[in-house]
C-alpha cells in the first residue's frame, strides 16, 4: 500500500438558481492550490483547497479531506459548520 498526498482546488459554479461543482484540478504543493484557489474566487462563485490522502494501489481515500482555505459559496460537504 503506497499512500499519496493530494491537494486539489475544487470550483463552484452558479447559474441562475442552479449551483454546481466545476472542475477540479491536483497541483504539487499545499502553497499552489491555496494560491489557485485565491486567484479563481474572483471568477467563480466558491473555491476550495483541499488536501487528502489516498492509496496509489486502489485509488481508497485513506485520509478523508481537510479544507485548506476556503472562498465564497461551496458545496455543503465543504462549508464550515463548527
């Protein structure tokens, strides 16, 4: 079992009444997607940073996702609700 690191940038959208998730894309460092996430909140309606851990072998998520920054309206899974 190889565990691999993961920092994703998650985009949401909002048509009119329809809200949904855009593209996601994996960058290298935690630095880069917290940057990429400050530069697209401008353009869409929410972002988010996350990092997350999974095994290489069976693509299982061994380490469920922790929100590195946050920015506008995202999915409820991503809100903050302490």
């Amino acid at each position: 079992m190889t565990d691999k690191t993961l920092f994703i940038v998650q985009q949401f959208e909002r048509r009119g009444k329809k809200f949904t998730a855009g593209r996601s894309v994996e960058y290298r460092t935690a630095a880069e997607a917290i940057a990429r996430a400050e530069r697209d909140a401008e353009k869409f309606a929410g972002v988010v940073a996350l990092t997350m851990a999974v095994d290489t072998d069976t693509g299982e998520v061994v380490e469920e996702p922790k929100v590195l920054a946050r920015f506008g309206e995202v999915g409820r899974e991503f809100r903050d609700e302490g």
